[in-house]
C-alpha cells in the first residue's frame, strides 16, 4: 500500500504537466496528451456538427458528472414536480444547473491552470475544517454513503419490477447481490490500466445517459406534449403557494448541483490529465456533458408526469409509488420496460459516481496517494455500497435529514471558500477571475444555496407556513 502523499504542485504546462502530476493521471504519457491537444485544434476548423461530436469523445469528467447528479432524488423530484404542478416548474431546472456552470467554470479553471488540488489548496489557504471536514468529509464522502441508501433502494425495486414484467420474480431481498456487483465491477474498474480504464467508466456514463434519453423520449412520444404549456412552464417563472411547492424548489434547486459535484469534476478531469491547452475543452463537458443531459432528463420526465399524472390528479410522494402510478398511462408493455429500463439507468449511475467520489474525496481529506490496485482504494470505492442496506432498511430518515442538513450548510461554506480561491492573486495569478459577469454568477449561485439551507432548516422545524 502506497502512503506516498499527493503531490502539492501539480502545474499544467502545454498540453500536460512539467511537475508532479495526480496520480491516476501518472500513466497518462506526454505523447497521448500531446495528441489530444493536437486533436483539439484541428477540431477548431471542423464545421459544427462534426465539432460537437468530436468534444463529446474527447469529453468525459462532464458526463461522470451528470450521471452523478442525475440520481434518485434529482428524478423523484422531476416526477413530483410534473405530477402536482403540471408543467409549470420546469424552469427551475434550468435556473439551478445554469447558475451552477459558473461555479462549475471555475473549477475547469482549477484543475487546467491551477497547479495543486483543490481540497489540499483549500486547507493551505482556509484550514482544514474548511478544506478536509467541510469539503471531502461532509460535502463528498458523506452524502456518497448517506444519499447511496436511496439509490439502492430505488435500484433493486426498479429490477423486481423489470423482472415482473417479463413475467418472473426477482425481489429485492435477493437481486441487492446484482445491483451491489454490477456497480462495485463497474466503479473498480476506474484507473485500471490508466486511461482505458478511466474511458470505460466515461464511456459507460455516456451510453448510460443515451439510455435514459432514449427510454424516457419513448415515453413522452406515447402519452404526447403539451408545447405551449411545455415552452411556458421553461420560460415563465411560478411558484406556488405554501409550502409544496417551496418544498419541490428545495428539491430541484439543491439535486442540481454542489459540493460533490464540484469536488468529482476537479478530480476526474485532473484523472485525465488535463491541462492549460484543455479549458475550452473542460468548459465544453461540463455544458454539453452535464448541463444538457441534466435539463434534458428533466425535462422529459416533468412533461411525461404532466401529460399523465398531473391530468389524471393523481401525485404519489416518492419514486417507487410514482413509477407504479405511472405504468397503466403508459398503455403498451414495451413502453412500460422502456421507462423502467431507463429509470434503472439512474440509480446504478449515480452509485458508481458516488463510490468514485467518495473515494477521491476520502483519500484527499487523509492526504494519501490515489492508487487504484490498493486495497484502500478498494474498500473506499466500496464504503456507499453501504447503502445495500436499504433493501432491508429503505428509509433511514435520520441519517439522511442529518447529512441534508450539513449538506446545506457545507455548500454554502465550500462555495464561498472557491470564490475566494478563484479571486485569490495568490493562489491562481494571472489565471485568477477577473469577470464581473462570471463572480456575479457564483455569488448568485451560493444566494441560492444560502435560501435553500434557511428554508430547509425551517421546514425540518416546522417553522414554514404550510
């Protein structure tokens, strides 16, 4: 087992470093990131479609990223939504994962042109509470072992029901063993053999997303759209009043995009080994590989929700009874698959980001070596599939309430402290932000994160006006 420490400096230069590089980058030779910036500028002179496809190849730590945030909670949350309000939230969406991207660029900033890794920075520049408590403890691995219980629980209901409609039984009590090794293989599978074993999981993330898309557009073709209250509900905003549907605003703005999302996109990118020459490219992923996919799903599911449920007036309050609700609106078997087979595709995404999160994360806040054929690469990688205790514990309230509520507190806490890094001459010289447009939009964003934690904190004692 390797205690080497991560190293501090960690410089992009060119297409990759002259210094000491992030270890599951090591493997990576000069010559294959040489090529990939080389790629890089001759798909400047492509024309766009072509463009496009070729940054969505080269793109990777984007989509990780969208399959990690497009998780259980971020689709209860769409379904509710479409259900009880129709089509008349879908703006949130948007709003949250838009005002998100600017934090978002700011930690491409981080990993192409800064030369250390962020939480390392932050302990140096914030101290640890901030750095290695608030960011890789509770921010990240937390929330990957607590939020992984609903992921799981989700998951293994979602194969008892596939399993139901091709006519034989599979239950949770026994199909947990699939789910658990299907998603450890998967997440284990990162770094292996350097970089093609970082492809296969990016890979594997993208097909995941085509499959939702694929399945849910199914969907939304069989039970049709509604375009003019479709484009409204994107454009104009409304909220109810009481407190549902501050409740659904809590829940879409806060499944959009935080602390673990902004620690898994520095480190799979500094995975890459990505460089100066690889901003614009690390911009591209996380608007065409996170963004668009996130809006996307969520979009769809809301309009699939509103065209049934919503008409129907019926609204289940959690996944498994939504889903449930769903089917006979549904008509044909095939489209019933199709939806269960692209929700599957959820929960099983999300544990394997979280499983490589928190195992980023863990080795980060202890300052030891990411090194992916040790064994406490290993048992960190397995530490959210915890969470397999939700087949026999499906709802463990306390735990997650608690984590929630440090979550929120945390966003707000590792918000302010990137804004500062970004801003700091110091620490980012000449690279630093100098933006106005860009700082207003992740002051926005930690305004937002401040108004979800007030409004979460009064809700849990009961203190909002229902």
């Amino acid at each position: 087992m390797n205690d080497k420490p991560i190293p501090e400096n960690l410089t992009g230069s060119g297409s990759g470093f002259e210094k000491a590089r992030y270890p599951l980058a090591e493997s990576i030779t000069k010559e294959v990131l040489d090529a990939e910036v080389r790629k890089l500028e001759e798909l400047k002179k492509k024309p766009l479609l072509p463009k496009l496809w070729g940054y969505i190849k080269l793109g990777g730590p984007g989509f990780m990223g969208a399959s990690l945030t497009l998780g259980g909670g971020t689709l209860t949350a769409a379904m509710v939504s479409g259900s009880t309000f129709g089509y008349k939230m879908m703006w949130i969406v948007w709003l949250a994962m838009g005002l998100g991207l600017f934090m978002m660029a700011a930690m491409a900033r981080f990993t192409c042109k800064g030369d250390f890794t962020v939480i390392q920075k932050q302990n140096e520049k914030h101290g640890w509470v901030i750095g290695t408590l608030f960011t890789a403890i509770i921010g990240t691995a937390l929330v990957a072992v607590a939020f992984n219980f609903a992921q799981v629980a989700l998951g293994t209901h979602l194969i008892e029901s596939l399993a139901r409609a091709f006519g034989f039984s599979f239950p949770q009590s026994y199909n947990w063993i699939v789910y658990l090794v299907f998603t450890m293989w998967i997440a284990l599978s990162y770094g292996r053999e350097g970089k093609k074993g970082i492809r296969v999981v990016e890979n594997f993330m993208k097909w995941a997303i085509a499959v939702m898309l694929l399945c849910f557009g199914a969907c939304l073709i069989v039970v049709g759209i509604d375009w003019k209250g479709a484009l409204n509900g994107i454009f104009v905003p409304w909220l109810p009043s009481g407190g549902k549907g501050i409740d659904v605003f809590i829940a879409a703005s806060s499944a959009a995009i935080g602390v673990i999302d902004w620690v898994f996109f520095h480190y799979t990118g500094l995975a890459r080994g990505w460089g100066k020459k690889h901003e614009k490219l690390a911009r591209f992923d996380f608007i065409g590989g996170l963004f668009l996919p996130f809006v996307l799903v969520n979009f769809i599911v809301i309009c699939v929700f509103a065209r049934t449920l919503y008409v129907q007036g019926a609204s289940p309050d959690n996944a498994q009874e939504l889903a449930r609700a769903l089917m006979p609106l549904l008509g044909e078997k095939w489209s019933q698959v199709m939806f269960y087979f692209g929700f599957l595709a959820v929960p099983i995404t999300t544990t394997i980001g979280m499983s490589l999160a928190g195992a980023m994360a863990i080795h980060e806040a202890f300052n030891w070596k990411p090194d992916t054929s040790s064994w406490r690469w290993k048992i960190c990688i397995l530490l959210p599939q915890m969470g397999c205790l939700a087949v026999f514990f499906p709802d463990p309230l306390g735990l997650v309430i608690t984590i929630a509520a440090f979550l929120s507190l945390t966003n707000i806490v590792v918000g302010w402290s990137f804004y500062l890094l970004i801003n700091d001459k110091s620490v980012m010289k000449e690279n630093r932000s100098k933006s106005y447009l860009w700082n207003l939009g992740m002051l926005l964003q930690i305004t937002l994160l401040n108004a979800i934690a007030i409004t979460y904190v009064l809700n849990q004692l009961g203190l909002w006006i229902k």
